[in-house]
C-alpha cells in the first residue's frame, strides 16, 4: 500500500506527538488523505502536558484528534509482565512492547466506533514497533489494513532521515519538540523508558552519556538506604508502606522511590531485534525493577521446584511473546492461564531496602502460601528426620553407580 492508493481515503494514525508523527500526519494530509490522529495516554514521564500532543497533531493537518486513556490497560499489562517474570534477554522489562500492546488495544476499539479500516504508525521498517503494531491489531482484526510510510518508496523518497523531517516540518511551520543536536531518542511510558539511536549507536559511546528522566544514577543517589514495604494479595500489589493505592498510582510512587535510588536506571543492552539486528539501549523502569524484583522474592518463599522450572520456561516464552507483538495469540493466553495459578498463592508484605542501585531483602510476613517451613531447619526442629535419607540415598546412586560399572561415565582425568 503507498500514499497514491489512498488519496481520500479516511484513516487512524497512531500518533506519539513527535517528530515522526508530524511530519508523517502533514506529508499525508498534504497528499489527499484524511487523518486521524490516535494517542495513547499512557503516562508518559516525558510529557509535561498530553493536551499539547493534540495541538500539534491538529497543527499538523491532522483531520481530527483522539487522545486515548491507556494508563490502567497499561499496568495491567506491566503487571502480568512482573507475575510472568517476562524479562527479555536478561533484565529489560519490555516496557515498550508493554506499551505498544495497551496502545493496539485501545487503537482497534476506537477504530470500530469511528468506522476506520485502515490504520498507520510510524514505525521504521528497521524496528520491532511495526510488526508490534501490525500483529498486534491484526490478532484482534484480520480484516484491518495497515499502511507504514517508513515502507512506502515515495515517503522513502522524500525524507531518508531525521535532519530532513526537522527541514520539512520548519519550511511548513510545523511546532516540533526536536532539535538537530538531539544526541538520542526516548520513548516512554509509566512503565519505563528507552533511550537509543544517535550517538548510542555507537558502542564508544557509555552508558552514562544518557542522562537519566526516571531517577537518578546509582552513584548520585542518597547514601542512606530506604526501607520499602509492599503488600501482595493474590498476586497483586494492593499498598507500599501500607497506603493502598490503584495500579497505576502504585506504579508512580515506586517509580519515584526507586528512581531516587538509582534503581532500574541505566539498564544496558545491546539485543537481538525481532527482524534480525542488532541494536542497543539505555533503558530505564525502576518500578518495574523494584516491584519485579519483590514479586520475585516472594516466588521464591511460595513456590516448589517443579512449579519455579516451569515459571521460569513460561517467563522466557511471554518475554519472546510480548517483545515481538505476539501477546493476544494463543501461545501468549495458554502462558498466561498457567501463570495465573501462581499468581493466586502470591500474597504477603515485603520489606526491602533499595541502595544506590540495589535491592535487598529485609522480611517477609503474612504469607499463607509459605512453603518455608521448620522442616528445613539445620537445627533439631520441624519433622525431617536425617536418618529416612538413607533410603533415600540409595535409591538416588542406584542409578549412578549402575552407570559407573556399565562403563558410560568418561574418566575425568583424560579430560570428559
């Protein structure tokens, strides 16, 4: 599909408000087609004012303006992220896959109640945003069109990169936040930040070049330790410090406890994108750090052997699901159902203390769940009885020591 084919033709743009968006809802508008704008408050730590979003992209030529509250569909989402444990490639909380997820969602359903088929975003052809996007809307519409200008030879044509959007959006006026000596890029949300692109392209670049919108480095933070108490009831966080509050209140205030700690904050990555390079990135979640992080050590009070192996291949599966696009799809529920049984047992408080960048365990109480019990003592306390390992144990080395004398076990010397 390109601009050509759509000449008149009425469509959903979802629209950040940035650059990218501007320049793209004034480049259609300009060339036949009717755009309406689509924005997701999700909120995002890097707008002062979500009204202003609006009066850019009607600035911008856009046909009309929707602003879309996301907040609660977003933790929701973050939330199932912290009971799966859904960490991709290591400690990156798929904040923005989280992000484009809730915006999908909210996109597809205010598509419906304006009578919309197509939809645009502006998402480049190197990322994982456009198949996030195009999968994402296309699991809860098949019949939904998706037009990408980034995939579009003559937008191509037009523009090859940022400097000449900025060029385009000031020879027509357009108000813009971006500068030419902008050193990276952001994308946020209440669930987290990424900065990449620019001068973090380039692995001489460190880490501490980005200046952190969360909270602060590790080494600049308080040299006294916090103490932090969160509450748990069946699988969700209900109080910090025994203030109940709603999800994504809750996700602020730990977002600012934490990011004061310099927790979460300065996450390096160099990933394997879904299309097959590589890119890198600063990322920052420190409510997500800390409340993963508690959720996690309650895990470990609660659940058996068996139940952690299989949580722990599920966490892998829905961190894959979630970074690629793939979480309404039938891989993701099946995940997702089976989470859900150990996210009921989750109840209990949590006391941690957060350090320049750390989070330690200091107690855990009320958590009914608790398979910590006397019987793991070292001392002469619960009903373990050393002498029934006996038995135990020679059960266990039958199989060793028939391995042994049938000749399959490699001498350790000669280097097996």
């Amino acid at each position: 599909m390109n601009v050509h084919d759509l000449k008149g033709e009425r469509m959903a743009f979802a629209a950040s408000g940035g650059l990218d968006s501007c320049t793209i809802v004034h480049w259609l508008s300009a060339n036949g087609v009717k755009v309406v704008c689509m924005t997701a408050d999700l909120g995002q730590p890097d707008e002062t004012s979500f009204d202003e979003i609006g009066k850019r992209m009607l600035a911008s030529g856009a046909d009309a303006f929707v602003g879309m509250p996301l907040q609660e569909t977003l933790s929701e989402i973050g939330l199932a992220v912290v009971q799966a444990q859904a960490c991709y490639e290591g400690r990156y909380w798929n904040t923005t896959g989280a992000g484009r997820q809730a915006i999908v969602q909210g996109l597809v359903r205010r598509m419906r109640k304006h009578g919309l088929s197509i939809m645009s975003h502006g998402s480049t052809g190197r990322g994982n945003d456009q198949v996030r996007f195009q999968i994402g809307a296309n699991l809860l519409d098949p019949d939904l069109k998706v037009y990408a200008p980034w995939r579009d030879p003559a937008f191509l044509e037009r523009f090859s990169g940022r400097q000449q959007m900025i060029d385009y959006c000031e020879q027509h006026g357009i108000p813009i936040k971006a500068t030419r000596d902008k050193p990276y890029s952001t994308d946020a949300n209440l669930l987290g930040l990424t900065h990449e692109g620019g001068a973090l392209e380039r692995l001489g670049t460190p880490a501490d070049f980005v200046t952190p919108a969360m909270g602060v480095w590790p080494e600049q933070a308080p040299e006294r330790a916090e103490i932090v108490e969160l509450r748990f009831e069946n699988g969700r966080p209900t109080a910090v410090n025994d203030e109940r509050l709603s999800l994504p209140l809750l996700f602020r205030r730990l977002n600012a406890v934490a990011g004061r700690h310099g927790v979460g904050i300065g996450h390096h990555m160099v990933e394997n994108r879904f299309v097959g390079v590589k890119s890198r990135g600063v990322y920052e979640a420190p409510g997500m750090e800390l409340l993963g992080t508690a959720y996690a050590l309650l895990s470990q009070i609660v659940l058996d052997r068996r139940a952690t192996e299989l949580l722990t291949t599920l966490s892998g599966t829905l961190a894959r699901q979630l970074y690629q696009g793939y979480w309404a799809d039938l891989a993701s529920q099946m995940a997702r159902a089976a989470i859900a049984h150990t996210a009921a047992l989750m109840s209990g408080t949590l006391r941690v203390s957060l350090y320049r960048g750390t989070i330690r365990f200091v107690s855990g109480v009320d958590i009914p769940h608790s398979l910590f019990t006397a019987d793991g003592s070292m001392e002469a306390e619960g009903s373990f009885d050393h002498a029934d390992s006996e038995g135990l144990l020679r059960i266990l080395s039958l199989n060793a020591r028939t391995l042994a004398r049938a000749g399959q076990i490699a001498d350790h010397d000669a280097g097996g």
